[in-house]
C-alpha cells in the first residue's frame, strides 16, 4: 500500500470523530485514480482439437489470433494441462496431472504482436514420446491472453497513487489426444434421480465414466406412459467427461406437459460403445 494512503487509514483510526473519518475517506477516494479500460478486441478460434496418435508420433497445427478492433493488442502465449472440479476447472501447470499433454507441446512463440485488423499464427507441435506402457486419453490446452499496453501499468514511485482495474481476456485451446490402439470405452449411469424444485420436477442421472478415454455421449430422455407410449422427448447438450470423472445429466419436465397419471422415464447415453446405457425412474403426477 501506498504511504500516503497508510498514513490516512492511520489517521482515520486515531481520530474519533465520524466527521473526521469522512474527510479522511474522501481525501482517499480523491487520491486513487480508477481506470476501466476496454477489453480486448482479439479472437481466437476455440473450437477443441481431437487426435488419435501412436507413441513415436507427432502433430503439427496452429492457432489463429485475429485482431478486430482499431488498435495493435500484445498477446501472450502460453501451455497448461488442467482438469474438472466442482463448478469449474483447476489448471495446472505443465506435467503436473498424470494425463496432461502440455509437457508433450511446443509452441513456436510465447509472444504476439497483432496489428489493428490483423491475424497471426501461433504453431504448436505434439510430440507422443516413444513408450509403450502410454494408454488412453491425455489432454492440455494452449493459451492466449491479452498483455496491457505500456501505458497502462503502474510505475513504481508515482508521488499520486493509482489503482487500475482492468479485464484480462484469455482464450483457452483444449487438447485431446488417444494412444491408438490402447482406447477402452466404458461408461454406467451410477443413479438416478427425481427432484422436484421451484421450477418443476427435475429428472436426473449421474454418468460415469469408467474406461480409459473422453466420451462426448449423446444423451436424451424419453418419458413414457403406462402402456409404453413416449410422449416427451428432449437431449441434453454434449458434454465431455474424462476418464475417471463424472457427470450429473438433468432434465427439467416443466415443457412436458405432464398429465395426471404414472410414467417412467429413460436417460439414455449413446458413448460409441456397442450397446447404449439407460437409467430409469418413476413419475407420478397427482392432482
């Protein structure tokens, strides 16, 4: 913290009077400066690359960074493996999750100059070490973010204190690559479930999967009448679950148009296995 600003804060504990206290705080509001500048105006194509290689081989491809806006944008480049957490995902840094390709990558700079209107490549390579005990899935991600301009950063000393707030723009690049001939594919619904919330009843499940390599499932649910008849129908949107992770699917029936009576639901998933799995629960619709 700056002296000045200590010294205020300071005084304004000292001082007992709220009068006092209110002066001191104005004078602080007075002496920072905020700035909000604008985010950045580059784009990044992020749509996630999918590669099955053998040990021994290697990919050469590229990432786009294209500059819309009117003045030049500073990128940095940079490789992370990452994984999924509750709400989220956690990255990491390179080599440190048993599966993480960005150890395996190079990138053919770590910084990007893009002029107003202009585009430029960043090249990556994927280099699958020659080992044969390798197997199944493992991914990373390449990442580009913006740098702030010169003109915006804090200069050590300044006899006025500032504080920027300013919004960092990073797009991430997501990574998958298969050790071809090592894939096992296998996946279960755990349980099922039916909730009833604010919104309605909610039918759900919890997909496992338990194999060796991502799956991209394609699931939907099917509710069915008494005597077999399906007359509500919706998918979900794909979601991809790494190995040894899972994924609750949910439904909510608010559009169903549910009449009084008994029905079972199916919540089915098409993972590119030879047969598909479903869960199943009963709905009861009273009065």
């Amino acid at each position: 913290m700056h002296p000045t600003v200590q010294k205020l804060l300071a005084d304004c504990l000292r001082e007992k009077g709220r009068f006092v206290l209110l002066l001191s705080l104005a004078a602080m509001l007075m002496l920072l400066s905020v700035a909000f500048p604008a985010e950045a105006a580059f784009s990044v194509s992020i749509a996630p690359v999918e590669l099955t290689l053998k040990p021994g081989e290697s990919f050469t491809g590229f990432a786009l960074a294209t500059n819309n806006g009117e003045e030049t944008e500073q990128v940095k480049v940079y490789l992370g493996d990452w994984q999924p957490v509750e709400n989220g995902t956690k990255y990491l840094e390179p080599g440190v999750h048993p599966r993480g390709l960005a150890h395996w990558m190079k990138i053919s700079r770590s910084r990007v100059t893009l002029d107003a209107g202009g585009a430029e490549k960043v090249f990556y390579e994927i280099s699958i070490p020659e080992n044969s005990e390798l197997s199944g899935s493992y991914w990373g991600m390449l990442f580009l973010e913006d740098v702030p301009p010169e003109a915006e950063r804090l200069e050590p000393g300044e006899e006025v204190p500032q504080m920027a707030i300013r919004t960092v723009t990073r797009y991430a690049l997501k990574f998958y690559v298969n050790i071809e001939g090592t894939e096992e594919s296998k996946a279960t619904f755990a349980s099922s479930s039916l909730e009833a919330t604010e919104e309605g009843l909610v039918v759900g499940a919890l997909f496992e999967n338990l194999g060796n390599v991502w799956q991209r499932p394609e699931v939907w649910l099917e509710v069915h009448s008494a005597n077999g008849e399906v007359v509500y129908r919706a998918e979900h949107r794909l979601k991809t679950v790494l190995p040894g992770d899972e994924f609750q699917y949910r439904f909510p029936l608010k559009d169903a148009g549910l009449e009084k009576g008994s029905y079972f639901a199916l919540i089915i998933a098409d993972y590119q296995a030879p047969k598909l799995i479903a869960a199943q629960c009963e709905i009861d619709i009273g009065d």
